[in-house]
C-alpha cells in the first residue's frame, strides 16, 4: 500500500512529467541530429552539362564548339542527408571550361559538377559518373553570304501579270561553325496564299536549304536576319494593236489602200495608268506619194520606257499595197516649171528643159491629163544669197485633177545670180 501511495503521488507530480518530457526532446533531438548528419548516397539523372569559357574561345580564338555528344549527364553523389537529400537533378550542373583550347579538334573532356551556391560541401563527395566525359568538336568560326530566292503560293487575277519576286535583304549573312555552313546554298521564301490583282509584300520568315533543296538545321548559327519582306509586283497586262498614219497623196488614200502588219500587235504589261490610255501604237507615218503601188519596209516597236513587252517582238513589218489607181509618166516643159520666194536682188533661171514625173491616179482621169496641166515649182526661200547652179527639190501640182498626183520625189537644175 505504502509503494503504490509512493507510485500515485510520483504520477501526479507535475514535475515528473517535466522531467518525463524534457528527456523525450532530447532523445527526439539526439535522433534528428543523427539522421540529418549520417552519411547519404544519391543519384542524380538529367543533370545539365554547362559550357565555361564559350565567349573567351570564340573572342580569342574565333572558334566555337559543336557536336556536343550529350547535353546531361548521371552523377552519385554522398554527403549529409540534410543537404544531398535536398537537392534534386535540376540543382547540380556539369561543367566544362572550354577557355583554354586552342586548335580545332575533337575533343573529350571531364566535367566537374558544380553544387548550389552557399552549400557547405566539406562533407559532399561525387561518385561516379556516367558519361565520365563528354565528347565535341571545336570548330572554326566563319561567315557565308547565301541568295534570298522564293516563289508566290497565290495566284495572279487574269488580265494581270507579276514580275520576279523581291526580297530585301536580298542576301542573309550565316555565322556559325565551317562544318555547319558548307552544304547551306541559299534562303528559300514562300509567301501569299490568296488571288492578287496588286503589288503585294509581306515580311515573312525563311529556311536555309542545300543543293539538292534539303532543309538545313540553323542549330549553332547566327542569321544576320530572321526575316525578309518578300515583293511581288504585279503588272496590268493589254493587247495593243500595231498600227501606221497614212498621208493621202496622188489618188491614194487610205480607200484605196490596204495594209499588212506582222505581227499585228503585241501584248504590253506595266502600269493601269499607262496602259488604260493605250489603244493603239503607230509605227510610223507614210506618205502615199513616195511610191507607186506597193511599199514595204520594217519598223522599230516604239512604248514607254515603263512598260514591258510580253511578245517579246522588238519589230513589225509593214507592206501597203495602193490599189485600182494607174500610173503614166509626163513630160513637163519649162514653160510650167518656176521659182518662188527669190531673195530680193537676185534672179533665178531654169536650167532644166524638161522633167518627166510619174503621176498616178484613176485610169479614166490620167488619160485626160496633159504636160500643161502640170505645174513644178521650186520653193528657194531657204537659198538666201546663194549664187550659182543648184540641184533644187520641187513640188509637182496636177490642176483640174484634184485625184491626180505625182507619185516620187524631183529636183531640177537653176542657176542663182545676184541681180
């Protein structure tokens, strides 16, 4: 009875249980410090390899490093639980210094790893290493200037046309290791999608392709662009006919007439403005008398500067034929052959006797006509105080047959003296 007394009294001592509880927060405590200070293994998977001492490499040397044979590493490490169990893979970096290599080569080197900042690591260990060494290439640094080229993926309204495309910049600048850069050929743009009846330009994105049009990886290099604005400029297309002015002479007119043009047009692109203007292009002008029934010769194409030929016909030959008109030769005597506008102070005579001209005309009305009813008269206004004997040009007049004319061109001889 007496120790059960002892024993309910010792219970209910306030005291006791202090003591009761202070011994189990040291026991609790002496068990936390040893678990967080006993030694601990793990591993890590998918830790990430970091490059040291890239930017002095290229500087220095202008080389750079490529074909990295692996981008994470698997590394054990040990030390107190409290730290490396703590830690997952994303806290630890594999590390290379690259700084001091010096040639291009392939290369193998060890990595250190590198724990978090502020981590007391006296106690932390690495294990092993898997890869124990990562492989790469040190490459040369260099520069290729390739063409920016590309196609429309639209389509052009009828009625119009569209030049070449154009892209600016017209060339990209790629940077990166020789290896990478040898099979690169040039930049390849697509743009538009839709029907277009205007200029069109877009700034687009492009994609480096080798000869053969294989896509090249821009991994490891710098584009001096990242995009190019991609032109299409679009042109109004129209048919223009060929035409030539006539002027009527001798009985011929364009009645009497008939014209052949090869080719009879061409097909001309440019500007809505120009082209909306244009409904014809007239080679040239012929008068009708400097030939007797047929003519036939070749002329150049003549159109504004900004307009571009389409048939890609530079000439156009013309042939005109006169027909249902006669032609008879007259002789004319110097009784119908004069002078005008002689200078004052000087004299002009006729020197010629007679000058046979070809006149044509309907049959009907070049029977009827006779050497008096021609007139020639040389125009000497242009002779001022010339003297001496000239071969002057006339003009041949048919009075009373107003669809009569000579056909060719004449001269005589006269003789200027100063009165």
């Amino acid at each position: 009875m007496k120790k059960t007394s002892i024993m309910r009294k010792l219970y209910n001592s306030r005291a006791f249980w202090l003591v009761i509880a202070l011994l189990a927060s040291v026991s609790l405590w002496i068990y936390v410090i040893s678990q967080e200070t006993e030694a601990y293994k793990q591993t890590f998977r998918g830790v990430k390899v970091e490059l040291v001492g890239e930017d002095i490499l290229l500087n220095s040397r202008n080389m750079v490093i490529t074909d990295l044979s692996t981008s994470t590493v698997t590394v054990e490490v040990s030390g107190p639980r409290r730290i490396v169990g703590s830690w997952n893979s994303d806290d630890l970096i594999a590390q290379i210094d690259v700084s001091k290599l010096s040639q291009p080569a392939f290369t193998s080197l060890q990595y250190t790893v590198k724990f978090p900042d502020g981590t007391d690591t006296s106690g932390v260990k690495t294990g092993l290493k898997t890869p124990e060494t990562v492989n790469f290439m040190v490459s040369a640094q260099t520069k290729k200037v390739v063409p920016v080229v590309g196609s429309f993926e639209g389509s052009v309204s009828e009625g119009y046309t569209a030049e070449s495309p154009e892209f600016e910049p017209s060339t990209i600048t790629v940077s990166g290791p020789e290896t990478y850069l040898k099979d690169i050929s040039r930049a390849w743009v697509e743009f538009g999608s839709q029907e277009i009846s205007s200029t069109y330009s877009a700034d687009v994105p492009y994609v480096l392709l080798d000869e053969e049009g294989e896509e090249c990886s821009t991994t490891g290099l710098v584009l001096s662009d990242d995009t190019v604005k991609a032109t299409l400029r679009i042109l109004a297309v129209k048919e223009i006919p060929l035409t030539v002015d006539f002027i009527d002479a001798a009985g011929a007119s364009s009645a009497n007439t008939t014209l052949s043009i090869e080719p009879e047009s061409i097909t001309l692109a440019g500007d809505t403005a120009i082209l909306s203007g244009m409904n014809r292009i007239s080679l040239a002008t012929i008068d009708l008398s400097d030939f007797d029934s047929t003519f036939s010769d070749t002329y150049l194409i003549k159109y504004d500067d900004g307009l571009k030929n389409l048939s890609g016909v530079s000439e156009a030959q013309v042939t005109v034929e006169i027909i249902g008109l006669a032609v008879k030769d007259c002789a004319v005597d110097r009784e119908n052959i004069s002078c005008i506008n002689v200078t004052d102070g000087y004299s002009a005579s006729v020197l010629s006797d007679t000058l046979t001209v070809r006149l044509r005309g309907a049959q009907e009305q070049l029977e009827e006509v006779r050497g008096e009813n021609v007139r020639i008269v040389a125009d000497l206004k242009d002779y001022n105080t010339s003297v001496g004997q000239f071969m002057v040009p006339v003009k041949v007049s048919v009075d009373g047959f107003s669809d009569v004319g000579a056909v060719g061109d004449y001269t005589i001889l006269i003789e200027l003296r100063k009165d």
